[in-house]
C-alpha cells in the first residue's frame, strides 16, 4: 500500500505505503513548536506534532495545502482500524477531527480531488462492515494482509460517498491523484498480481502499468505528472517467487525486501532507483522532481528502526533527512514545496503511537 509499514517489526506500530493497528489513547498535550526536531535533520525546522495518541499516518496535503488528508486507528475516535479524516495544517489541536469514511470495514490511502471538495480513497466496507482480519505473521516472518475486498471510492467532506471507481474482483487500493488532476494511480490483483494501474479521475480507462513478479504500490506522480515514483517487491530465485505466490492466494504478502522504482506514466523506462537492501518503500518526489524521498531501514544491522532519506534520480546522492530511532515514513511535500509532512514515532512517550508532524523544508 503505499501501507503501514513494518512496524510491528519495531514493536512500534503497523501499514501496505497503508495498514496501522493498536490501541491509542488521545489526551496528550500538544508540544510546543521547534522542539521535536534532531539536531541533524538540517532539512527540517520549525518541526510540529499534529496528532496526539493512536496510529496516524499518510497524511497528503490538499491542492491548496490548508488541509491534510490521513488515516487513522483510534479508540477515542471510534477508529477500531484505519478510518479516514481530515484536519487543517494549521491550528489544530489534537481534537477529534471529521471523518470522511463510513466508519464501516478497513480504509487505506486516501488522496484530495481536484478542487478539494471531495477525497479518494480505499475501503473495504461493502465487503463487510467489521475490520478484516490477518496475521502478523507466517512461519515467524512479517506479512501484510492483501484483503480482497478493497474497492477504491470518491466521499465528499461530509464522508458521503458519492462514486465507486473500482467492483473487480479482488484487491484495488493505494490510489493517488496526479497533480495535473488528469490520472489515478493504483494497485491492483485484477491481474493475478500486484501491479500498478491507472484510471481517469471518473473510473474510466483502468490500464494496466506494471507487469513484473512481486508487489508494486505506494505509488506517486513526479511534479510534471509524467512520471511515477513507487516500492517494489521483486522475488528472485524460484523458491523467493514460490513463496511470494503461495502468499498471495492467501491474501498475504511479506514486505521486508523492497526497493524503489520509477517509470513513465505508461509504465515505459522502468528504472530501479535504490539497490540498499532491507525495505525502501513509501517513496515521494522532490519538487524539483530530480530527487526522491522514501523511508528505509537499510541502515541498521537490526532493520528494527526506519529514517526517511533522499536520493537522486540516477541513484547518487543517498542522503538521510530524519533521526528518530524508531520510525519516520510517509513524507510529502506541499503544492508550493515549501512544506514537508510525515509520520513519526518521535515524541510518544513511549507508547506505540504514531502521530503526523508537519515541517518547514530547507535546502
């Protein structure tokens, strides 16, 4: 998904680049600004913490960035799993903010439309009104559940649906818009895998993108809406393929081994972008569109904890940007660029929250 990530491996929390779990309480007090930021992250400053308790994440701004569009597993908000809401992105206080899906089933991966009126996302309630359901793991390894019932909608503001973009069969989740407004990007096994699709903002023309073994999802366009940034599984040896297949008609699939990739809109110039080993997922381009920023835990022996880093294009330049010692992902920058939002494990006391922060960038 673009999906809550391997969490439950820090014994932090959980997501496909989209899937957190635990239970949250909400009645911290907000901390104060420029207080939240490692002396190293020099491209952060005036660091603030949006969220107060539960497991917050994929917040994505608004077109016109007053807003942020994020999921949420909360208690105190009648959140039992990942429901969708929406706060300002400034002057909020931690309060219960609306939420936009039906409360029924799973949500992940929500997105504004054009015009900011309206949100995309992925739910699994006509399925099922309960949570679905899967394990943490397989033979002592981290898996995702894959549910089928996943079906990607249109709500409006007032968390009424008002389209369903997608009735095949099986799972279509991870959707995102193009800045242009023009394409949907998102996953699906309609296929027989998970691979990267693309529709028009109505449903229509659902074209196949990717074609290769393995997990494709998280997927973002690039500034110009020309290209797509995502994570990628690609199993290797027939018993790795063996494995990833037998997984997948179970609904599952193990995400510790991912790299980021790129490729044109149509799925032409497909180029692998990180070579780190470990999981590289939640990937998301720099304005510039000559960098990407993803989150890793390539960087530690224990694979245990996730920093958010920036490369360039070609694969040079591998910078880290965050310094929590256990979990950062899911950055996305604001229309002017001027911004950067993220979810983090800093600052919980402890706990296994997860909460949104939102940060100045500095080149």
């Amino acid at each position: 998904m673009r999906t809550w990530i391997l969490i439950p491996l820090l014994g932090v929390f959980a997501l496909p680049s989209c899937q957190p779990t635990g239970e949250q309480t909400n009645d911290e007090t907000p901390t104060v600004a420029d207080t939240l930021k490692y002396e190293s992250e020099a491209h952060l400053s005036n660091v603030r913490q949006l969220t107060f308790g539960g497991d917050n994440a994929e917040a994505y701004f608004s077109f016109d960035g007053s807003k942020l569009v994020f999921q949420a597993t909360n208690g105190a908000w009648g959140a039992a799993c990942d429901q969708i809401f929406y706060m300002p992105t400034t002057g909020y206080t931690g309060e219960k903010p609306p939420m936009l899906s039906t409360g029924r089933g799973r949500t992940t991966c929500s997105y504004f439309m054009p015009g900011d009126s309206t949100i995309l996302y992925a739910s699994t309630h006509l399925g099922s009104d309960t949570c679905p359901q899967a394990p943490r793991t397989i033979d002592g390894k981290y898996v995702w559940g894959i549910f089928p019932d996943f079906d990607i909608f249109v709500a409006d503001l007032n968390g009424n649906p008002v389209r369903q973009l997608t009735n095949t069969p099986g799972y279509d989740a991870e959707a995102t818009l193009s800045p242009d407004g023009q394409k949907i990007v998102f996953t699906s096994t309609r296929s027989g895998d998970l691979e990267l699709w693309t529709m028009n903002p109505d449903g229509s023309e659902q074209t196949q993108v990717t074609n290769g073994l393995g997990y494709d999802g998280g997927a973002f366009f690039s500034p110009d809406s020309k290209k797509l940034v995502f994570r990628a599984s690609r199993p290797q040896t027939p018993e790795e393929q063996q494995e990833y297949k037998d997984l997948l008609a179970r609904g599952l699939v193990q995400p510790t081994a991912m790299e980021v990739y790129t490729c044109n809109v149509d799925g032409s110039d497909l180029q692998q972008i990180t070579d780190l080993g470990g999981a590289n997922w939640a990937p998301y381009f720099h304005p510039s569109g000559k960098k990407i920023l993803f989150s890793s835990n390539h960087h530690t022996e224990s694979r245990r904890v996730f920093n958010i880093f920036s490369i360039n294009l070609d694969g040079t330049g591998l910078e880290q940007i965050t310094y929590d010692e256990g979990f950062d992902a899911f950055p996305m920058f604001s229309p002017d660029g001027k911004q950067l939002v993220f979810s983090s494990n800093r600052n919980n006391g402890g706990t296994r929250d997860t909460n949104v922060f939102i940060a100045e960038w500095v080149e």
